[in-house]
C-alpha cells in the first residue's frame, strides 16, 4: 500500500482562530476551508523544514522569507502566493489581539506584485442571450424527447427556477453565497429591494428590478406550495425545500453558457462583475456602485473603471477624427 504522507497535529492557536473567524466575524465556509488549508499547509512545511511545530511566538521575517522561498519553487501564480499571506497575515493580527505575539514578524515583507488583471464581463446581449438560455434548454430538449442524453431533461419547474436565479444574480450583482442564503423574509416586494447578508455577515438593502421578481413569482407557480419566511427562495431540484448550493449554481450556469454560446469557463461571479459594468456605463457613480456590491473599500470597486475607460478609449480611437 502506498505510504500516506502524516497530518500534523492540529494547532490549539490555529484552531481558536478558525474557531474566532466562524463565530465572530460569520466568515463563509468557503473562506473558511481556505484559511484552515493555508495555516495546515504553513504548520507542515515548517514540521518539515525545521522538524519542529511553529512556535508563533519565536517566528521570524527569516522564516517566513523561507516559506515564501518554498512557494516560488512551486511556481504557484502570484495571486496564489498573495492569498496565502494574507490568510497568515489575519492569522498574526489575531494571534496580537490575544497577545499571544506582540509584533508581526510577516508585516512589510516583500512580496511578489499582483497583475493586474481587468475583471471580464457580458456584454449586454450576451447576458440578454445568457437569460434566455434556460427556456431555450428546456424547449431543445423537449423536441430531442427521443434522443439519447445524458443526465435527466430539464423541467419545466427547474428551467422557471434558473430563470429566476440568473435574473435575481444580474439585478442585484449577488455573490453566489448571497444566493444561497437568501431567503423569502429577506424580499421587500412592496419597495422592490432585498436584504443581503455579505461577507462576514454584514447586511445591506439592494434593489431588485421587476424583471428578477416575475421571474422568482413564476417559479414559485411550479412548486407544491408557495415557500413563506425562512424558506430559501431558491430551492434545490427536489422538493425537500433545500437552498440551492454553490456547486449547483455552477454546473447550472455552465450548461447554460454552453447553451448560449459563450465560454463555459465563466464563473457565477461574472456575472456579478457584467451587473457592476452595465450600471458604471449607464452612468451610476463609483460610490453608489460600491455600496451596491458590497464592498469594503472603494479601490475595490475602481478596477470596474478601468474596463469602462478602456471601452471609451477604443469608441474614441475609432471615432474621432483627431485621435
């Protein structure tokens, strides 16, 4: 039998803080798995490199040097490495507010640069033709009722419900989680708006166009019952009333991108991106557009100019006389 590599020991310091993260700060369970795979694979590296746990308290700029050494071996992408010290980074600002250290031996220490990357988007007809692509499905696969195909066919209930999904991602730039967790006490149908737990379980109030809600009133038609409070507005394909999961959502929208001719590669969250794009071009302030998505800080929201710079430059090169 193949010899399995050890686990290390769980360390009592990164488990509280994994432990503080959930509880306190409401992180996801996907930022969660990632700060717990980051710290477990720092904890083995320096097992392996120094026969020894990490003494956090002992740590070094030196040591943290030579783990930085380790991952550029691995020729993971620079986003990758920047990730992974960001999580380590959160992990000794805690580690100081316990007083556990009373510096931060990671602080200042020079890192590969980012590039930049623009965020890529639809382009309106090419989300209008996304919207679509659930009926369209839906009526292919009823006239290939005799073919031979993988997977069960689309239903009705199923195509009305990623209608809705699509529509309310689009009409509110949701991140998946947001999706996920919304539920019927969060819509406001009355004011049109919806209220969103993001990122560590702050809550903002977005608005949701008509279009979103018709489509979310119609799939709700197809269900054995109309689903009330704390039911999850999007249901998973079985009637157990179950919310809808990232991966779902993902291998949905894949099917559907196939379906509508664009690149299967893209993610849920372009859409979120195509939402903040079409609202900067049809004049929306950065500010609003920030609070809209939830973000933080405004550099975050800015890189969207940049995308929207750079389509008006290429409208001015081919337009005026003088470029």
């Amino acid at each position: 039998m193949p010899e399995t590599k050890p686990q290390p020991k769980a360390d009592p310091q990164v488990r509280r803080f994994l432990d503080h993260i959930s509880v306190e700060r409401g992180v996801s369970s996907h930022t969660h798995r990632n700060y717990e795979q980051v710290l477990t694979e720092f904890c083995r590296w320096h097992e392996q490199e120094k026969q020894s746990a990490p003494d956090w308290k002992r740590l070094q700029r030196d040591d943290f040097r030579a783990y930085l050494r380790h991952l550029g071996r691995q020729d993971l992408k620079r986003a990758t490495i920047q990730l992974r010290f960001s999580a380590l980074r959160s992990f000794f600002r805690h580690l100081r507010r316990e007083g556990v250290v009373e510096s931060l031996p990671i602080k200042n220490l020079s890192l590969p640069k980012m590039e930049r990357r623009l965020p890529s988007f639809l382009t309106r007809q090419q989300m209008l033709n996304l919207l679509a692509a659930p009926m369209q499905t839906l009526r292919v696969e009823a006239g290939n009722s005799n073919a031979r195909r993988p997977g069960r066919p689309l239903s009705m209930k199923v195509a009305m419900r990623d209608v809705a999904l699509l529509e309310a991602i689009y009409s509110s730039g949701l991140r998946v989680g947001e999706i996920c967790g919304l539920r019927v006490e969060d819509m406001d149908w009355k004011e049109q708006v919806i209220r969103v737990s993001g990122k560590g379980r702050k809550e903002r109030i977005v608005p949701i166009g008509e279009p979103a809600l018709k489509a979310i009133q119609e799939y709700w038609q197809c269900l054995k019952s109309v689903p009330t409070g704390g039911n999850p507005v999007f249901q998973m394909d079985s009637s157990k009333g179950q919310p809808m999961n990232r991966t779902q959502i993902a291998r949905r929208l894949k099917k559907y991108l196939v379906q509508a001719g664009l690149d299967p590669k893209l993610t849920p969250h372009k859409i979120r991106h195509s939402y903040a794009t079409h609202l900067l071009d049809a004049g929306a302030d950065l500010r609003s557009v920030q609070e809209l998505l939830g973000h933080a800080h405004l550099v975050t929201t800015q890189v969207y100019t940049h995308v929207t710079t750079e389509r008006l430059k290429n409208a001015y090169q081919k337009a005026h006389p003088r470029a």
